[in-house]
C-alpha cells in the first residue's frame, strides 16, 4: 500500500545500502592482525589505562603525601576547587596563547619550508637533515640557549636589535621582565625547535598530491593560490590533520621551555607546570590529580574536535 502511494506521488522508495560482506581472505587477514597486534595491544592498553583509571581514583581524594593517614574522600570537591580558582584558569589562557601562536606560525613556516625541500633540485636527504637540527635538540638545552640569548647580560638579542635599529633598541631591555615578552620568547624558541617537525609531516602530505592533477590546473590557467587551494591542500587534508593535531596537543602539555626561562614568573605558567606544582612541589596528590584528569580531558576535546573538524577518514582518505 505504502509503495503505491510513493508511486503514484512519482517518487522512488529509497532503497537501503547493501551491507559490505567480507571476503574469506579478507577475514582471515583480519583474524590473523589481531592474533599479532592483539597482544601487544592489550598491554598498552593497561599501561595506559590503569595510570588513568587510578588518577581519577585519587582525583576524588584530599589526599597530601605527607599526610597518608589524613586521606579523606571528598567527591568532586577537588574539581570545583580548581575550577574556581583564578590560577587555574591564568594558566588555561597561558597554555592556549602559547598554542595558538605556535601552532599559527609553525603550520605557515613548516609549509613553506615542505614546499621548497618538496621542489628542490639539490639532494633532498642532505637538506631534511640539516633542517632537522633544531628538533633533534634536547628540549632542556634550546630552553636554556634561548634563555641565555634574550638575558640583558649574556644575550645577544639586544645587541642585535639595537645594531638594526641603529641605536634605537635600548641594550637594557628585560625581556623576562614582562609577561607577553616573556612569552614571545617562549614562544619563539618552541617555534624554532618544533617547525621542522611541521614540516616534514606537511612533506610527507605533499609527496600524496597528484602531479598530473596540479599540471592540468595549471594548464587550465589556475594561479598558484587557486591550485593551492584547490589541489594541493585538498588532496594532503590526512597530513594537514595529523600534523596539526600532533602539534597542538604537544604544545597543550608544553613544561620546559617555561619551567626553564621563567618558572612561572609574569603570569607564565603553563597548564602542566601547575600540574607539576600540585603533585611534586606540594605534594597534594589529590588536587594534582584532579589537574591531571582535566588536562587529560582537554586533550581528549581537542583531539575530537580536530578529527571531526577536517572530516578525514584515516584508513581510507577524505570523507
């Protein structure tokens, strides 16, 4: 009866989707993937659940190290108290200047420079490798070259900057002495490390791009930035999300490069170093784990949203 009525009405029923049957090679493929990752993924996934599991746990505690037998169940206390603490959210917009001034500027250079190694003519190994210096550096070390630089002492920075303007930067300048300068060197020294990172991911997204397809959008009188923007980024959207992603959720648990040239000074204290501040500087293992939870759920947010955000199907290409 249903049928008839659509048909009179000049529409088609909609037909439902066949559903995908799995060849026999396909299956035993399957079975025999699991049978080798399975073991391996197992013991991962308790390496990093239980950390996970028994944080929450400790979480729902006011609990002080020092202090065993004064371990006290107190629900969601900690969370509110972090929540309403002025601090808390100091180091939460800390954190995310950090990242999105980074990620904004690493994303741009680390292009570039992926679209020179990618059209180069001289040996490309030879030129990945020497971009790859920065990053090969200890985290801890560059924090502390970068330290010295911008010092009003031992830097160069100043001396620089006053040759370029030609005397016009003064040679005293304290560029720790205020919390966005402060910042801004933070900043550029995690650029500096970190973009050659970017860049071979953006690489990797390049080498994906069909030539023949640019050729015939140049051919057809497309500029650079239409085949730019219609081509090339289209076609590395999987590398676009990985290396974004990647990127800003190292730089949302970023510690070093703060804890090592300010430590926290001028409003510079990141989401992890209160995090760090709560667990092993005072002890209090319930409040710190309560830090760890959210920044965990931070984490977990962000990766959500990047994923659904770009719309790419890992495991086989753009949706």
């Amino acid at each position: 009866m249903t049928q008839q009525v659509v048909e009179r009405a000049g529409e088609t029923p909609a037909r439902k989707k066949p559903k995908a049957v799995l060849s026999d090679r396909a299956r035993a493929e399957r079975s025999l993937g699991w049978k080798l990752a399975g073991p391996a993924f197992i013991v991962m996934l308790f390496v990093t659940l239980w950390p996970i599991v028994y944080s929450i746990y400790l979480s729902l505690f006011n609990y002080r190290l020092t202090d065993p037998a004064g371990k006290k169940f107190v629900w969601i206390q900690n969370y509110i108290t972090a929540f309403t603490d002025p601090l808390f959210w100091q180091t939460m917009v800390t954190t995310f200047v950090i990242v999105g001034f980074t990620l904004v500027f690493e994303l741009v250079i680390g292009f570039a420079l992926a679209l020179v190694m990618h059209k180069i003519v001289i040996p490309r190994k030879t030129l990945r490798t020497i971009v790859l210096i920065p990053y090969s550096i200890i985290t801890v070390v560059s924090a502390f070259s970068w330290r010295y630089a911008a010092e009003v002492d031992t830097g160069f920075f100043n001396y620089w900057l006053h040759f370029i303007s030609a005397g016009g930067f003064p040679l005293d300048f304290n560029w720790f002495g205020g919390r966005w300068t402060s910042l801004l060197i933070i900043c550029l020294s995690e650029i500096w490390k970190t973009t050659p990172f970017m860049s071979l991911l953006l690489l990797a997204g390049l080498a994906q791009v069909d030539s023949s397809m640019e050729e015939a959008a140049q051919v057809d009188g497309a500029t650079w930035f239409q085949r730019l923007y219609k081509v090339i980024l289209p076609n590395m959207k999987a590398a676009l999300m990985v290396a974004v992603l990647f990127r800003t959720l190292d730089a949302i648990r970023i510690y070093d490069n703060p804890y090592v040239m300010t430590g926290g000074a001028n409003e510079t204290m990141s989401l992890s170093m209160l995090v760090s501040n709560e667990t092993i500087t005072r002890v209090e293992i319930g409040m710190g784990s309560a830090l760890s939870v959210i920044l965990f759920v931070i984490v977990l947010i962000v990766a959500a949203i990047f994923v659904r955000g770009f719309k790419v199907d890992l495991t086989g290409g753009n949706k």
